[in-house]
C-alpha cells in the first residue's frame, strides 16, 4: 500500500577521504513508489544507495529501511533489500539457472523451495529459455535481467538499483525498464538511479542530486517545466526565417536546413508560430526539455541562488 514509508534519511552525511560526498540529505519514500534518483556524476548517486544497501555506514544522521536503521541491525535490512549495481555480481562461468540457485541457498532457501522460487523468476522475466545457458555468453540486455531476478530471490520489498540500464541498446532498456515498472506497480519500492530521459519521465518521482545535496523533489513533469524545450522548423528559408523569428522576440537558432525556436511550452507554442510565420515550413517537431536539460537548468538556478537548499516541486 502506498504511502508508507519505506526508505528514510534523517539529515544524512557521508565523508569520504575528508570531503563531504553527502551533506544533510533528508528523504522519504513511500511504499510502491518508483523513484529516479537523478544528478551529475559525482552527485553521490552511487554513495546513497551505497548507504541504503548498508555497504557504508553515514558519518552523520540516520538511514531507516523499512523501518530498520541500517546502522543498528544491517543484516536485517540486507534480508529486506535487492540489490542491482552498476558491476555484475553474476558468476559468469555458471549457468542463469546455477548462479540463481546459488543466491536462493544463500538466502536460506534449499532443495524444492529453491528449485520453485528459480523457476518462477525465470518464467516472470522471460529468462526459461536461457536457464542452462553461460552467464558470460548472454547479451548485455539478457545479463542485466538476471541481474534483476538475483535481486528479486528473497522477495525484497525494496529494490535499489544503480544505473541497471547503462549501455544497454533502446531495445533491451525498454524491456529493462517495462520489468521494473511491473515490479513497482506490484508493490515493490524501487530507487533507481539513471541518467535516463525517458525513465526519470516514468517514474512516480524524480529526485535531484547535485554536489552531494538534495537540490530538488518531485513529479517529472513538474521538474521539468521551466526548462525551455524547443520548436525545429525544417525549411527551405532558413536566413529569412531566423531573422523574422529574431525579429518579432523570438529565442531562435539556426543550424542546417533547421531554425529552432526555444520556449519553455513549445508543445503550446507551435500552433500560433505556425499561424504566424510568413515563410513555408515543411516539417515542424516539437523537442521537449530532455534530462540533461532539466539538470542543468535547476544547477544553474541553484548557482544563480533562484532556488533554495531543497525545493518539493508539487505535481
């Protein structure tokens, strides 16, 4: 059930070599929520699930997973956690099947009991075909979702997931990703970090990292907002179109055969642009503010001081 809290941090820090990686972070996550955890590299991204998954300990404040300081009883928390990192922690010389029944026994469970928690995470990822196959002969895609079933051998109720989809093809992320939206709709609480567009839009809510502190909170679509997206005209009147644009107040680029009008509302924008514009335009797409964008907008607005030490941006 939503709502509930299954992930705190009560102003945490983290120094490593000292220099603070993590300053006074506070956040909760509820229940059944999917969370993208977003930000530079070097953001401390990787340091926080690092302290959620109990491999460091926080130099100051408090980290509870489901309701277990990670401090006090870590061994509890590992019973009540999956783990996907960024590095394998696949056996590559064993079977998909051999390296799941290996994490089952380490989680206690043994001969049928085993044997039946393996086969079912292998039909709900699509991985029967692959049982008896190498480990180190799948494909990247095909790694990564076993990777996700090891995690899912205890049936953790939180799933931490460190960049899952990095250098996978659009092809194997999407199924990646469909796989991670079906286990968060069951119930599970996921946090993931990603540089991913698309994955930042689908989650539930997108947390913002920059410098080791939580710059801002909130639903995708709302985070995004002030960043300026971009209308790109495709015509044959490129000089004259730039100028016009230019001309009557317009932020306008010009680049090849395209003009690119920036508007924080292009979407919005494009209908009247096209009533107005006195030149023939071919093509007309509209470029929404992708993750890069967004990020750079609320560090520079941080560094401008527009925004305070954490902004909760409502839906």
């Amino acid at each position: 059930m939503r709502g509930r809290c299954s992930i705190e941090l009560q102003h945490v820090g983290f120094m490593r070599d000292g220099r603070d990686v993590l300053r006074d972070v506070s956040l909760t996550i509820g229940r059944g929520e999917l969370t993208a955890l977003v930000g530079l590299n070097g953001a401390g991204k990787t340091t926080l699930i690092s302290l959620l998954s109990t491999l460091a300990v926080p130099s100051r404040g408090r980290v509870v997973v489901n309701g277990i300081d990670t401090a006090r009883d870590a061994a509890k928390v590992r019973a009540s956690i999956g783990v996907v990192f960024q590095e394998s922690a696949l056996e590559p010389r064993l079977s998909t099947h051999e390296n799941l029944s290996f994490i089952a026994r380490c989680q206690g469970l043994n001969g049928r009991a085993a044997g039946l928690r393996v086969d079912a995470l292998l039909e709900a990822l699509g991985l029967d075909a692959l049982a008896q196959t190498r480990v180190g002969s799948l494909s990247g895609g095909q790694r990564r979702r076993v990777e996700l079933a090891r995690a899912l051998v205890a049936k953790p109720p939180v799933l931490l997931l460190d960049e899952p989809t990095l250098g996978l093809d659009a092809a194997a992320r999407q199924a990646f990703w469909s796989e991670i939206k079906t286990l968060a709709g069951a119930g599970h609480t996921v946090l993931c970090s990603t540089h991913d567009t698309d994955e930042a839009r689908d989650a539930d809510s997108v947390v913002i990292l920059d410098q080791g502190e939580l710059l801002a909170r909130g639903p995708w679509q709302a985070l995004s907002a002030s960043t300026p997206g971009s209308v790109r005209l495709h015509t044959r009147y490129i000089d004259e179109t730039h100028r016009w644009l230019l001309e009557h107040g317009y932020r306008a680029q010009a680049c090849g055969d395209v003009v690119s009008v920036i508007g924080t509302d292009p979407q919005a924008m494009l209908p009247a642009l096209l009533q107005r514009i006195p030149y023939a335009v071919q093509v007309a797409q509209v470029a929404m503010p992708d993750l890069r964008a967004t990020l750079a907008n609320w560090i520079d607005s941080r560094r401008k001081g527009a925004v305070g030490k954490t902004e909760r941006v409502a839906a």
